[in-house]
C-alpha cells in the first residue's frame, strides 16, 4: 500500500490528513485485509476490460501498491515479454506477493519439467521484481516504464497530486497511466451511522473524480479520461459490514477518534445500519470506484524552458 515520507513542503495540497505509519502498520498483516481481496479482483478485472481498449505492448510495466501480487500475476499474464515492476510499503505484503510468485512458479516448473527438456521453464518469474517504496518517491530514473497500473490504493496517500506527478515522471513517452480509487460515495452507509454518535471522521474523506482529473492535467497528463461507478456489497449482519470495513485497512486519519467507542455507542451505530437493511433483508455497503486513465505526452520545451518544434518530413 502507498505511503510517502513525510514531507517540510507545506504547499503540497493534501487529500486527507492520513497518518501514514499507521497505514503502514494497518497493512503489516496481510491476512488482516484478505477478506478485502475480491473487490481488488472485481475492480481489477474491470480495469482490464478498459485496457482491451487500448492498443498497449509495454516493455516495463509497474504495478503502484501491488499488495500481495495477484494484478502482477495477470499483467505478466496479459504481456508475456514484459518487465514488471511491482512496488508496495509494506513490507509483509511484499513478503506475501514473493511467496505466492515462488508458489505459482515451483507449481508451473513441476508441470514444465514432465514435457519439456533441460532447464527450459527455469527462468519463470526473473521478469518480475518487487521493490518496497511509497508512491510519491519511486526508485527509478524517468522514462522507466511503458504502463504504470495501480489498483484501488491511491486513497491512501494524502499527496495524490504529488503521486501523479511521480508516476508521470517515470513513465515514457506516450506511456500510460491507469488507476482505480474509492470515491466520495465509498462507505456512506457507516459514514451516517457514525455520524448518529459523534462527529469525528471515522472513514476517509475520499477524493472527487473531477479533483483527480484536474491533478492529472496540471502535472502534465494529456487528455485524461474518468470515469465511475457503485458497486453494493450486501451483508446479513451489521457486525460482518464493519469487520469488513476493517478489512479493507481501518482509519488511518491523524484526526480520528483515539478513544475506544462505548457499548451504548456502538448499539447506535448497529440500530442505525438495521434501519438501513433492504427489503430482501441485507445490509448494503457502497464503493465508488473511480477510473482514470491517461497518457504522458510528447514534451513541447525542454528542461531549460525552450520550446521544442517537429517536423514530419513527408513520407516517400
């Protein structure tokens, strides 16, 4: 998941006041945020639906907040001769995407090793390296990579503009950026049920499209292209809504509430999701999804400032 280091610039525009070695801390377990994983896996599939339309055959790929490494496994998948990238802060979770990566290849080598001769297949998984890094601060020279992908880990960051900007530094010319964020709309059901006891934020306060859309622009994205959509996650009880809330990493805001909720409290919040439950008897929990996708374009000046003018010499 994504952090930055903490940061004297105090023009930098935050998104939220994320305390960012707690979310490092909330993602050290990652059996803690594996009930979380099949939206990653729904999002992710619609990411990939957006990307058949795009005529893409990247050389180096980077996966930003790669978890636990199932997007790395169908981007190596999808471009069998690409370099992958896939960069995560927390190191637990990195330490599970190189387990389930050694798994997955020990597994392909064994079925290799029964039909084909020599060491042929030994090689499986040296295009894939994972690096732990936080988004706003990547370990790689400019014109790095082909595609860089990120899948629902964005919100994380209290810098998007800044994350942007990155990412645009290490794509290529004409490479492309596509990602998928919680919207504003993501928990409001918990979010009125919280707000039924107290008035301290209790979840992310998440990011608009049209902000995200204007980010991409003013860092130097071309014709960024957003777009979103709700997804009802339906549940039987009020309990297992907001375990999975924590599933999906807690609240990392500075600004939360630091003191345990009483029981009275908590029978509020509870009362207040009942009152909520649809007439074939489930709770519902919404995500927006944000996508956005966008190119790095060619460069119109140089680093000094001047102006760079190209000629087509007409074809023969």
């Amino acid at each position: 998941m994504p952090l930055s280091s903490s940061d004297s610039n105090s023009n930098l525009r935050l998104s939220a006041p994320i305390d960012l070695e707690r979310v490092r801390r909330l993602f050290a377990v990652p059996a803690r945020v594996a009930e979380s994983g099949f939206l990653r896996r729904e999002v992710a599939n619609r990411m990939f639906e957006r990307l058949e339309l795009v005529k893409l055959a990247p050389r180096c790929v980077l996966d930003a907040g790669c978890g636990e490494g199932a997007d790395l496994a169908a981007l190596q998948e999808r471009y069998t001769d690409a370099h992958l990238l896939g960069i995560d802060a927390s190191p637990a979770m990195l330490q599970a995407a190189r387990a389930s990566q050694s798994a997955a290849h020990s597994s392909m080598s064994r079925l290799l090793s029964k039909w084909l001769p020599g060491r042929l297949g030994a090689g499986l998984g040296a295009n894939t390296d994972l690096l732990c890094s936080d988004f706003a601060q990547l370990p790689f020279g400019i014109n790095t990579a082909d595609l860089v992908w990120s899948n629902l880990a964005l919100h994380w960051h209290p810098q998007p503009d800044r994350v942007f900007a990155e990412w645009r530094r290490v794509l290529r010319t004409d490479g492309l950026l596509m990602f998928s964020c919680f919207g504003p709309d993501t928990f409001k059901e918990l979010r009125a049920a919280f707000a039924t006891v107290d008035d301290a934020p209790h979840t992310l306060p998440f990011v608009d499209m049209h902000d995200f859309g204007d980010m991409l622009v003013n860092v130097g994205f071309s014709t960024p292209v957003m777009d979103m959509e709700t997804i009802t996650v339906t549940y039987p009880t009020a309990e297992k809504l907001i375990a999975d809330v924590r599933a999906w990493g807690g609240n990392p805001l500075a600004t939360r509430r630091r003191g345990l909720l009483g029981k009275k409290a908590q029978a509020r919040i509870v009362l207040e999701l009942e009152r909520q439950r649809r007439a074939d008897g489930t709770l519902p929990l919404s995500f927006e999804i944000i996508y956005g996708h966008a190119f790095r374009p060619v460069p119109k000046q140089t680093a000094s400032g001047e102006a760079i003018i190209r000629f087509d010499l007409p074809k023969k």
